[in-house]
C-alpha cells in the first residue's frame, strides 16, 4: 500500500466514523457466496415484520396519529434490546467472530440530525414506512412500495454527492 493509498483509507475510515458508532474495518475476504446467510436472515425477519404487522401502513399510521401504542411498544422495546446489547459488548469487552475488538466511540451532536430527522420522519408518516419493513411490503405484493424504495435509494445517493456541502 502507498502513502497516497493510506491517506485516502485513513479519510475514508474516518467519514465512515462520522455515521456510525462502532466501525470495524476488516480486510477479510469472503467468497461471493457468503452473504447468502444474511439474506436468510432478512427473508425470517421480513416474515416476522409481516406476521406483527410491523409493516402495515394502518398501524403506522396509528402511530402517527397517536391513537395506538402497538408501533412505540415495538420500537421502544427495540431500542431497549439495542442499548441492553450495546452494553454488554462494551462491559464484556467482546469480539466479532474472527476475534477483531469491537469498538464504540462518541458521537458529536450536529444540527443537521435534527434536519435529517424530520426530513426521515415526514417521510415515514407520507410512506408509511421506514427502510426496514420496505422489502417485506414488497414481497407482501404491495408493489407501490418499490416507488418509495426507489425514492430512497435516490434520497440516499443525492445525500453522498452532496454531504461535504450539508451541515454536519
């Protein structure tokens, strides 16, 4: 690797770091096949989706609307199960499967989260959906939903171009 090659890793790794909080950088490589178990994965939890109605645009709606719990049950247990998760990969000093550590860092609080919130939220409540449950609407036979799909891997690919020039 060359000065210049080593450079453009280290500001890669670290625009990378701005959007996460943990970052591992492997350097494994995989044969193509690999993923194959991830998408096991993503066809149980759309079915799971379907099955709580997680996906359903009316109790999404309901959320919004303020006049059921069901969706802030799911998600607030979610976030329960992520933070209980979080910390105990911190407390048990844990690795990944290849043994790599697994590191969290801080993140700064910016303005343009707050931005990016509401532009995600009215989204959200327009859709009713978030990216989560789109494949699994889809697959559902809700076919309208491959516009809002298209229209977030559009939103996804005008913030890249433009994220130097947004606020952070």
């Amino acid at each position: 690797m060359t000065f210049n090659e080593h450079v453009e890793t280290l500001e890669e790794i670290e625009i990378r770091h701005q959007d996460t909080l943990c970052t591992n950088e492997s350097h494994l490589v995989h044969p193509w096949w690999y993923n194959f178990k991830y998408t096991v994965v993503g066809i149980f939890f759309g079915i799971v989706f379907v099955k709580a109605e997680i996906i359903s645009w009316f109790r999404i709606q309901e959320m919004f609307q303020l006049t059921s719990f069901f969706m802030y049950g799911v998600i607030g247990t979610a976030v329960v199960v992520g933070a209980l998760s979080i910390m105990l990969l911190k407390k048990l000093k844990m690795k990944s499967i290849y043994g790599e550590v697994i590191t969290f860092e801080d993140k700064q609080f910016n303005k343009g989260q707050i931005y990016g919130a509401t532009i995600f939220g009215i989204g959200w409540a327009i859709a009713g959906a978030c990216p989560g449950p789109l494949f699994a609407q889809v697959g559902s036979g809700f076919s309208v939903v491959l516009v809002t799909i298209v229209s977030a891997i559009t939103g996804t690919w005008i913030y890249g171009k433009f994220r130097d020039k947004l606020p952070h």
